[in-house]
C-alpha cells in the first residue's frame, strides 16, 4: 500500500477522516517527523527517501520544487496537489481510493490533482 506525507499546512480534518475512516493507511504530518517549518525541497527530500507521497494544498511552490526534482532524475514517489476548493470529505474518499487501489510505486515522478476526475 502506498504511505502519504501530509505538508504542514494540510488539512489536518483531511488526514483525521482519512485515518477515522481507514486506520490501516499509512499517512503522516510533517509536524509529526520533525519537518515543521522545513522548506519545500526538504520535505520533498525526506518524502523520496521514506518513498511517500505528498499531499500539499501549496499550488505556488511545491509543483515546481517537485518538477525540478523529476527533471533532475531525483527520486519522487509522487505529489498530489489538493485544491482548497474540494471538499474535506471528497478529499478523504480521493485518499483513501489512492491508498487501496494504487499499486508501489505507481505514482513515482507523477504531479497530479484532485479530484481525479
């Protein structure tokens, strides 16, 4: 099953219903590993080596600094953007199908958005 890192300014309701709702997903905070106030960069540094994928709501700079990544060859296990705008339950529901239908390492060198649609 796939792991997620939460950006610092994720949704914290998101991640609670994700984990209220399936337990067995494997999601963590930055805040919870020792990345609170860590640049974008090293966030995505540490989400390649633990082979996460990020769940950032930061549309300016996280894309980019993930890009640069790719196109670099770095490792980067995948990034999905989730607009403010979608709500906190069709958010879970997106997480949750992502974890339980997604092979490893699907999403690797992959930026995508939600909703899937």
């Amino acid at each position: 099953m796939v792991r997620f890192l939460a950006d610092e300014n994720f949704n914290n309701q998101i991640v609670r219903g994700v984990l209220r709702q399936s337990p067995d997903i494997d999601i963590v905070r930055v805040q919870d590993v020792g990345l609170s106030g860590a640049d974008d960069p090293t966030v995505l540094a540490w989400a390649a080596q633990e082979e996460r994928i990020v769940l950032p709501h930061d549309v300016t700079t996280m894309i980019t600094f993930a890009y640069e990544r790719i196109q670099a060859e770095l490792s980067m296990p995948g990034l999905f953007e989730v607009s403010r705008s979608v709500t906190v339950g069709l958010t879970i529901e997106e997480v949750i199908l992502i974890a339980k239908c997604s092979l490893d390492k699907e999403w690797e060198g992959q930026v995508r958005f939600l909703p899937l649609q």
